[in-house]
C-alpha cells in the first residue's frame, strides 16, 4: 500500500514538473524565434509631433495617449525578455514610410501600432483591431482576446483593412485602436494612468499569447487554458475597393461635363486620397 502511494506521489510530481517545463519552454519560445534570438518588437505611437490625431475639435490628445501607452508597452515587454524597437519614444512626428522602414529593418520581428479613435458622434465606443496580411491574424486575434476581453468597452471585433503600416512592414502587423477619445467615457477611462497601463498589459498578453490561437481549421472556437480563439473578422478592404470604384465613375461623369476643370479636381481628389491612406 505504501509502495503505491510512493508511486502515485512520485508520478504526480512528475506531471507537475512536466508542465512547469512546458510553461517556461512555452514562453522562451515567444519571445525568441526558432534561432534562440529575441523576437523583436516594433512599437508603433501613433500620430506625433504636429499630427494630434483624432479630429477638429477633440479636446484628448491622441498622440500623448498612444505614446503613454507604447511606453508602458516597451517596459512590459523588455521585461518579459523581448527586443523592444520604438518608431518614436517621444513628442516628434514620424512619417508614415519611416515608421514601417524601421520596422522592415529587423528580423524575427512584429509589428503593433498603438492608437485610440475617434468620431463626430459622441456615443461610438469599443475596441477594434486591424490586420492586412493573413499571417497577422494569429497576432491580432490574441491582441484582440486581451485588450477587448478586459477593457469595460464595447467589442467592434478584428477587422481587415489596408491601413499603410500594415501593408507596407514585411512581418506579423496589427493595428490596435484602443478606444475613442471622443466618447467621454472612454475618454476618461483613457486619462488614467492605471488604465492605460492595463491597456499596455493586455497587448502584452496578447503577444506572449500569439503562438496558441486555436488554427483556423480548429473544430471549436472556443479558448481554453491552453488556445485562444482565431477571431472572425470584418473585412474592409472590399469596402475601401468599391468607394474608390464608385468615386471612379464619379470622376467620368464629372470629365464629360466640364473637362478643364474635372481635370484639376482628379489630382487633387487622388492627393487627398493618399493623405487619407496613410
């Protein structure tokens, strides 16, 4: 009988180093690549300098927010063991094509633009998160689980956009837009310090968690300790396709009743647009 209890104690223990083995391999793993290196991550503040974000009239300062937060996010992962890169880690701006060149720059690398939103009605909320590239999905459905799953806002879901950071860094690249400054709510909960720490705690989660999103092919969408759930997402690069169709044969339209002056207002329509892209 002793002899058994031996046995059983011992095999318990055994399981339980086990699965301490596997928790500490399963987070070296995410915060190195395949080689042993650090996976680097680029931290993206959105907006800077003379670029406030948001719109006309916003009284919350977007870029002081999405800097705050890229801070705290540079410090939770540095201590996790990550290679920490920011596009800006002060009040400066930063072209759009800079930003994803310093990104494009480093190897074993992910990429996560911080920014809050904002809109003409005050009653928008929620946390939304964007990707381009199929394998960015994995990284911002974690993200997304965290930073949704914890904040006391609406969940808008992931969506697919063509957001030019995100199609123009040549890695894993989500956009995460933590809130609208222009609700007040949100507004308030943006302004406090112990809120926007767990905001960047969330992200960070998101990203120490990016390796166990359940595969697409996964029969439940359900998380467990072990998974995370590929979300569903919203895909809006067919929607910004067919404005541009539209406004394609507004343009012809326009050109057949007034030729000179259609001409002026194609190129500046095509300069707005790209400003808009960016």
């Amino acid at each position: 009988m002793r002899r058994n209890s031996f046995r059983i104690t011992l095999s318990a223990a055994s399981v339980l180093v086990t699965f301490l083995a596997c928790s500490s391999y399963a987070a070296k793993r995410s915060s190195s690549g395949g080689d042993g290196s650090p996976v680097t991550v680029v931290i993206d503040a959105g907006h800077g300098g003379y670029d406030r974000g948001g719109i006309p009239g916003q009284s919350v300062s977007e870029k002081d927010m999405t800097l705050d937060v890229a801070q705290r996010l540079k410090s939770v992962l540095a201590a996790s063991g990550y290679r920490v890169v920011m596009t800006r880690d002060s009040d400066v701006f930063v072209p759009l094509g800079t930003r994803c060149a310093i990104a494009n720059s480093y190897r074993n690398a992910i990429f996560v633009s911080v920014h809050f939103n904002s809109a003409t009605r005050r009653g928008a909320s929620g946390i939304e998160t964007y990707f381009y590239s199929r394998d960015s999905l994995s990284l911002a459905s974690a993200i997304h689980h965290y930073v949704a799953g914890g904040a006391p806002s609406d969940n808008r879901g992931v969506r697919r956009r063509g957001y030019y950071v995100l199609r123009r860094t040549n890695m894993p690249a989500v956009l995460v837009e933590c809130g609208f400054l222009t609700n007040p709510t949100e507004a308030a909960y943006a302004q406090n310090a112990s809120y926007r720490q767990k905001l960047a705690e969330a992200i960070a989660a998101g990203v120490g968690r990016r390796n166990s999103v359940a595969s697409s092919f996964s029969t439940t969408r359900v998380a467990t300790a072990e998974s995370i759930p590929l979300q569903p997402y919203i895909d809006q690069t067919r929607v910004t396709k067919s404005k541009k169709s539209r406004s394609k044969r507004s343009a012809k339209k326009s050109t057949r009743k007034k030729k000179s002056s259609s001409k002026r207002s194609s190129s500046d329509a095509r300069a707005s647009s790209s400003d808009r892209e960016g």
